[in-house]
C-alpha cells in the first residue's frame, strides 16, 4: 500500500482533470456530429485539423480527452489577469466571463489574442492597467471581446464573456453553451455520474434526493429511470431549489417534485404523505440519495488559494450527520441509501461512515457499486471489508482495489452505499 503523503495529494489537487466528461440524457436525442462540428471549429483556430479522442463509457457518458501535445499556440505577451475561480475554470475549458477579469493593459483592443493568468495570491486590484507582479500562473490563451471601458468604467456591472478561451494551459477543449443544446448532454464530473449509476433509478420506485440542487443528479436518476420513477428533490435553498425545476424543464424530466425544504427535518410522523410534499412519514423511499453539503475540496484544479479554515471544515460533519439520520428514518426497510461527497477529509467520507454503522445497527454496509473508484482510505474508522465496499476517487494506490487512470485523473470524491435492515 502506497500511503499518499500531503504533498503528493496538494500535487494532485493543483493539477487540471486529464479529460472532460459530458452526460448524454438519454430521454433527448445527441446527435454526435454536433460534437464533431464543434471540437472541427476550435481545430480551425488551433491551426490542426486533428481533434481531441473522445469515447463513450456506457451508454450516457462521454470521456473527452485533451488536444494533442503538439497543439500549440504561441503567447501574445498581452496580459489579461482573472481571479482564482476564474482562472481554475479556464483550465477545464471555460471562457471568462467579464466579472472574473482583474486586470487588463490599456493597448488592448477586442480581437486581440491575449495569454490568461490566474492571480494566485488574490492581491490583484481590480482595474489593473500595467503588468501584474505579484504571483501568477498561465491558464491559457484567448481573444479579448471587450474593452477596459466595459469592465471597468464607473457604474458598469460587466457580464458576458470578456475572453473568449481558444487553447486553455490544460490542453483540454473549450466547452460552452453551444454543445449543450436543448438539454441532450451536459457536463458533468466523472465521479458524479457514477454516483447515479450507484444510485441505480429504476421505473416505478420512490426516490429522495435530499441535497439537489442544482439537479444533476436528480436529473441522471430521472432519466436512467425512463422518467418513470417517482423523484422528490429537496434543497434548503429557494433559489437552488428552483434551479432543480429549470434543469428538469431543459432536459424534458417530468417525474421530479421539487421543494425548497431542510433535509434535516424532511420526516415527520404528522406528514400528510409521500404525494403533499415534505414532511414525509417514516418508510417512505425506495431509495434515498445524500449527495451531502461538504468541504468541497476534491475540486481541481485547486492551486489558488483556499480560504476554507480547519474549523470551516470541520463543520460539515455534524451537518451530514444530522442529515444521515433522517436519510434512514424515511428510507423504506430493504430500501438503499446512498451517501456521497466531493471532498477527500476523512472525517466527511470513511469517518462518517464508521460513525453511521456504529449509530444506526439497521445500516448494512453494501457495494457501491458499479465499484469504479478506489478502495477507502486505511486507518479512518473502516476495516478492510469495508474499505473495498466503497469508493473514493483520488490519486490513491491501493493493492486492495487498483484503478483505472481515468477514475484517479477527476476530481476527489466519496460514494458509499446501504441497505436499511429491519
Ligand atoms: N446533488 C447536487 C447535484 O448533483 O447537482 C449537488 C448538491 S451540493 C453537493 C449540496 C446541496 O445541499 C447544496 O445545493 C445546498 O444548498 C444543499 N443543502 C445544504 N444543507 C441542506 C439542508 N439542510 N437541506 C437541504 N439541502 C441542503
């Protein structure tokens, strides 16, 4: 067993995924030339006529790897600084969006190519008009569509794309708004989707997902089930919970009901039934999916700094714990329980589900599977049993389950799985 040390795991977080993952939705038809065409018109800008490999991993996911190595695009020496978040998503193929510029020289003019640097300290001042010198990182090369007057004149609150990307540092594709269409793929990471195969949607079954927003997620179980299972998506948020019903109505799902509503309190032994909404009584759900509110910290690339304090991060447990217990108070006896985040802390992932087989003895540990990802981690709480019953995506080497590359190239990630017994 290869023990990942800090610094091997910081190295990993800092790094871009290899490749890009895109969920079909199978209820909505993707007419594969769209992708061509669209990868065909970046080659044009990219002077090749070659394009990236792409590849279908079962039927509703599609693995889009990076340009090859020998597409290259000369810098520009013109400077266009983005804060953090901004320059982390340049590197997965985003174009900036004018909020995210920091600074830009004032000989700049639209049409210009400019080479993008992400601001890693966070000292930039917004407005910057000369070269930034503080601590910098190339993210990528793109054509400037708007002017210093449209980002940073007085009352003017810039939206829309202020750099359009054409050859991100990472070498993955640009992806936009083009590719998406009406609904028929969408972007989605590796792990995530895996979750929903775990989760399993069948016709006919009464599923709660608990923590949906934005509902891509509750989107995959939809349409895995034929749209012929019947989904209640709760998210504390109003206006999340409102994106869950947009993204229903772009990908043409019509069995989700979903609620503004605090999962820590969706069972109630007064609730009018499963079909008025929450409360729900107890032994309601066939299933129940807790993709749980978490630290965050698989996200990569991560090498701008992150805020999140140690006692930030250990908050999240006792939300999930809170969370966990009404999970199996409203799961049907029998019924599978899946529990997920996208964080790499032990005490959000193994350790929480030591802490449920311990609380709750009607919890039967039981394969995530399809079983994609790696073994849990050693000595945090699951014996080796029970390590290989779950999955976590990481840069992990593990003789007890070896993984497949593409599994340990996406983001950090946690899946776990139950059956409630009598
Ligand atoms: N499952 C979603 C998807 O795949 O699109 C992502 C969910 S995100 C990891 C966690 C969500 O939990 C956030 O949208 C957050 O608003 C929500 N949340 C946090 N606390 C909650 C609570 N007590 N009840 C319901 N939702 C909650």
């Amino acid at each position: 067993m290869e023990i990942q040390t800090q610094t091997e795991m910081k190295s990993w977080l800092s790094e871009t995924p290899k490749c890009t993952t895109f969920r079909f939705n199978r209820l909505k038809k993707f007419d594969i030339n769209v992708l061509h065409e669209f990868l065909y018109a970046q080659g044009k800008e990219l002077n090749t006529n070659q394009i990236p490999k792409y590849y279908l991993l079962r039927p509703d996911c599609l693995i889009l790897e990076r340009w090859p190595d020998d597409v290259v695009l000369e810098n520009t020496g013109k400077e266009v600084i983005v804060d953090a978040l901004c320059a982390a998503a340049v590197l997965r193929g985003a174009h900036v969006f004018a909020p995210g510029v920091m600074g830009l020289p004032v000989s700049c003019q639209i049409g210009d190519r400019v080479d993008i640097y992400g601001d890693l300290e966070k000292h930039c001042k917004r407005g910057l008009k000369v070269k930034y010198e503080g601590q910098k990182q190339y993210v990528g090369v793109g054509c400037l569509k708007m002017l210093r007057s449209d980002l940073f004149d007085d009352g003017v609150q810039p939206s829309g794309i202020a750099v359009h990307t054409i050859l991100p540092a990472s070498k993955l594709p640009v992806v936009n708004e083009s590719i998406y269409g009406k609904g028929e793929v969408l972007l989605q990471n590796l792990p995530s989707i895996v979750c929903g195969w775990v989760v399993d949607a069948q016709p006919n079954e009464y599923i709660l997902d608990m923590c949906a927003a934005p509902g891509n997620k509750t989107t995959h179980l939809a349409e895995m089930s034929g749209d012929k299972a019947f989904i209640t998506a709760l998210d504390k948020t109003p206006s999340k919970a409102a994106k869950i019903k947009e993204s229903c109505d772009i990908q043409g799902v019509t069995c989700v009901s979903a609620f503004a509503f605090d999962s820590t309190k969706c069972c109630s032994e007064e609730s009018k039934g499963i079909n008025n909404g929450p409360p729900f009584p107890p032994n309601s759900f066939d299933k129940v999916l807790l993709d749980a509110p978490c630290s965050g910290l698989g996200q990569r690339p991560q090498q701008f700094m992150n805020k999140m304090t140690p006692k930030m991060i250990s908050s999240y447990k006792f939300v999930q714990r809170k969370l966990l217990a009404e999970a199996i108070k409203v799961l049907k006896i029998g019924g599978k329980l899946v529990y997920s985040t996208c964080t790499i802390t032990e005490e959000e992932n193994e350790g929480m589900i030591a802490w449920a087989l311990e609380k709750f003895p009607c919890l039967k540990l039981v394969p995530a599977e399809p079983l994609l990802g790696g073994p849990g981690l050693p000595n945090r709480g699951l014996n080796d049993e029970q390590r290989l019953m779950v999955q976590s995506f990481g840069p992990h080497n593990d003789e007890l389950r070896p993984v497949e590359d593409l599994y340990k190239n996406s983001i950090g990630f946690f899946i776990a799985a139950f059956v409630k017994l009598p």
